[in-house]
C-alpha cells in the first residue's frame, strides 16, 4: 500500500462521494426518516452507486489503495459491502478485493467484512464474524461457522478478538443513544 498520490483522483471523488451519499442514506433509514417515496428513492440511488461500481470494476478491477488512494478505496469497499440486493455482484466484488488484498493494495479486514457479508447473503455462516445483528435485546452475533476458532480467523486478518469488537459495538450504540435517542450505529464499520 502506497501512500503517494493515487492514479485516478477523479475515480476517487467519484467513490467517496457516492460513500458518503449512501451513508447518508442508511442513516436516514435506520432512523425511519424516510416515507414511501424516499425509501423507492434511496433503493434507486443503491443501484445506481452498484451500477457505478461495477463498471469502475469492470474498467480497473478493484479500485485499491494505488488507483483511488485508501480513502476512496475504503468508499469502494462501502458500496460493496451495502450492495445487498446483487449477490452477484457482491460475490465478484469480493474475488476482486481478494485480489487487490493479495497484492498489497487493498485492507485484508475489508475483504474479511466483504467475504462475511456475501456468506450471510447467501444464507451460510460468516467466517470472520463481521456482520452482528441489531435485535431487540441488542447487538448479537450473526450465525458464525465453528465459533470456537473464531478469534483465531479474526486475528488472521488482523481483527480484534469477538468480545472486544462487541463491546465496541455495544459502546457506540449507547453514546448514539445518548446523543439524539436512537441507535443510529453503523454496524459495518466495527469488524
């Protein structure tokens, strides 16, 4: 991973905007701000960021560190992690990422997230245990193939044992409730 100034500068405003947009959106509609109309807005704005998506893919393969620069890669990774309604896609976004991670280009805790996320999708257990589950008791633990060695696998990519991660969680969802009364917490940036 480089730290110089990335190849396509405009690729990257383009990604972190549209992040930043989508995050935007998410909150809104975690927070049930949105009416009918809204929400049929934000689906298509979901599908327009995929479709940008996949093309940036289709034209460059992963936008990693390199071509976009670690914040605009981060921004990719969002759009993908968030891109639920096209499992195929998904799917082809994280070979992708894996790639761009084996050649030092990419966070290998992206990929892990990403690879979680597709397994969920899919209906099978997570690998890494990255996706949790706001329930009405709080946050718990998505369904995770043999559990114990799960913080073996997390600290294979570089993620903090379960417990930790959890209690991270669990944190920010009361300071969020603190805050403005609700639990507005993007789980996808804990892992």
């Amino acid at each position: 991973m480089t730290t110089t100034e990335p190849l396509r500068p405009d690729l990257a405003r383009e990604l972190i905007f549209r992040a930043a947009e989508s995050a935007g959106r998410r909150a809104k509609r975690v927070r049930n701000q949105l009416d009918a109309v809204q929400l049929g807005q934000d689906r298509h704005a979901d599908h327009a960021d995929t479709k940008i998506l996949r093309r940036i893919l289709a034209e460059h393969d992963w936008p990693g560190h390199r071509l976009v620069g670690p914040e605009a890669a981060r921004a990719a990774w969002s759009l993908a992690l968030h891109a639920d309604d096209d499992a195929d896609f998904q799917r082809a976004a994280t070979i992708l990422l894996e790639r761009a991670v084996q050649d030092g280009d990419a966070r290998v805790q992206h990929w892990a997230q990403l690879y979680d996320r597709t397994l969920v999708n899919s209906g099978r257990p997570q690998e890494f245990g990255t996706q949790l589950l706001l329930a009405p008791a709080g946050i718990e633990l998505g369904l995770v193939r043999a559990p114990e060695s799960l913080d073996q696998r997390r600290a294979s990519v570089g993620l903090s044992p379960i417990a930790i991660a959890l209690e991270k969680v669990r944190r920010r969802i009361a300071q969020d409730r603190q805050a403005d009364g609700s639990s507005t917490v993007v789980l996808a940036e804990v892992a």
